[in-house]
C-alpha cells in the first residue's frame, strides 16, 4: 500500500485538512505521514478559534527529519492543501523534489485551497504560490470552481468554460506526470438545480461526474477528496475510476452527515463510506 505525506491545516475538533484525511486514508491502507500548516482550535469558518500558523522554517525542520530517517525516500505521494503562508509552500516543493530524485513515480496532488463561492481566505502571496511554482510541479489538481476561475482567470458560467479552463491548467501541471485536473465542485448553466457536477480532465479526455446536491455545506469536503483521489490513483486506478471511486465515498460521507444534522464531516461515524460506498457515482465522457 502506498506511503503519502500529507502537508496541510490541522484543527483540535472536528475534519478538515489533516483531520479529514488521516482516518480514510489510513482505512484504506495507506501509510500517512502528517505535517501541519496550521494548528488551529477549530475551522475558522464558524467564527472564533484560536492556534497558530506552523513557521516555516519548523516545516522544513520537520521535513529534514523525515529525510535523514529515510522516509522520504519510502513516499509514494504527496498531498498538499491549506498553507498558512507562502514560504511553506516552498519548503513542500523541496519535499516533492527529494521524493522524486528516490522515487520518479512518485505523485503530487496539490488542492489550491485559495477560497469558495466567491471569496478568497488566504492572503495573496499564498494565491500566487498555487498559480505558479506549485502548478509546475503538481501531477493531480484539485481546485473548486473558485479556484479554478482564480488559476485560469476566467469566469465560469457554462460547462464549455469549465472544460476550457482545466485544459489550460492542464497545460502548466508538470510536463513528465499525468496531468490531472479534478475540478471538485462545478456548478455551471448545464448542471440541474438538485445536483453538482465534477469534472475530470486527464490525458484521455473530459468527464463528468454528477452527484446528488445537498442544502448543506461542509467544510473539509474538497479535503477529503482530494486525498481519495490522491489515494486511488496510487492504488493503480486510472483518474476516472479514480475520481469515481473517491466521489462516491464523498457523496455517502455528505450525505450520513446531512441526514444526521451534523454541522462537521461524520468521518468517523460514516468511515464505512472510504472502504465501501453507499452511493454509486459514475464517470461519463463530456
């Protein structure tokens, strides 16, 4: 089973960033190594917390020690998400690097955690670290459809628009990987008012996926994703199967979670969902 390290927020309660991906990575399998970006109380997004932003050069402490331990050389993947500034973002670079000169195989999924449904929560440096060296070396992409109007630069109101702009962001990921975009949430002029689309652009073509929407929102969600497609793809999956795969665990996960009324993930509650999904979302060309 694969090796990931895993470089993103971390938060005392409830499952965003780190604290999403641990548990279904592990169920599936997968040995994690975890670095925090964050430590923070809660998600900032219900208002008050408290905690601090990892300095820098304690990332880099951190990576050097997983170095000369020799578990870089082990790691299959990385996956990188929330920074809570831009200098840790080249220290993952530096992590990507040392991975790949051991293991050329070795894959990056970066998730652009820029902002959603129309606002920007990181400062502007951290914006352009994702529009630019990060873009470069990552194989798999994951961006909302915010972040994807941010890293393409256009607005995003048909599907024509969205499979346009992943295909330019295609074109900048690095040019010896698979160059993977999974766009994680897409609400176009093409997608019914009850559901939401995903869309997977790869070296094969365009697809989409469509899952039932809920009148809820959850934080940690694009999170979770993203580290099931990270996963998926190391098993062995090519990016559909994978993106399938990790959709469905996602839309049984949001789904156990709304009808429960909870306000966060029921990723333990619901872990059952990682291994075996309750929901079947399927991959069609588009």
């Amino acid at each position: 089973m694969p090796r990931i390290l895993s470089i993103q927020s971390w938060v005392a309660t409830g499952h965003v960033g780190n604290a999403a991906c641990l548990l279904p990575l592990q169920l599936l399998g997968a040995e994690v190594d975890a670095i925090h970006t964050v430590q923070f109380s809660n998600h900032p997004g219900h208002g008050a917390f408290t905690g601090r932003v990892t300095p820098a050069d304690e990332v880099a402490a951190l990576i050097a020690g997983l170095r000369a331990h020799g578990t870089l050389a082990e790691t299959d993947g990385v996956l990188s998400g929330y920074l809570g500034q831009a200098a840790i973002g080249r220290e993952i670079l530096a992590a990507v690097a040392s991975i790949r000169a051991a293991n050329p195989s070795a894959l990056y999924c970066c998730d652009p955690v820029i902002g959603d449904d129309g606002r920007a929560y990181v400062h502007a440096d951290v914006a352009a670290f994702f529009a630019g060296p990060a873009l470069a070396q990552a194989d798999i992409l994951t961006p909302n459809q915010f972040e994807l109007e941010h890293l393409s630069g256009g607005k995003i109101a048909s599907w024509d628009d969205a499979v346009t702009a992943a295909a330019q962001l295609r074109q900048r990921l690095r040019a010896d990987g698979p160059r993977v975009v999974l766009v994680t949430s897409l609400h176009s002029a093409a997608t019914p008012a009850d559901a939401l689309d995903m869309l997977l652009a790869d070296a094969t073509g365009t697809y989409r996926l469509r899952s039932p929407r809920l009148p809820a929102a959850f934080s940690g969600a694009g999170d979770t994703l993203a580290a099931l497609m990270l996963f998926h793809c190391l098993a062995g999956r090519t990016p559909a199967e994978a993106a399938a795969r990790a959709a469905s665990s996602l839309a049984g996960l949001l789904r156990r979670t709304y009808l429960a009324g909870s306000t966060e993930l029921l990723t333990v509650a619901a872990q059952d969902e990682f291994t075996d999904p309750s929901v079947h979302v399927t991959v069609e060309a588009a």
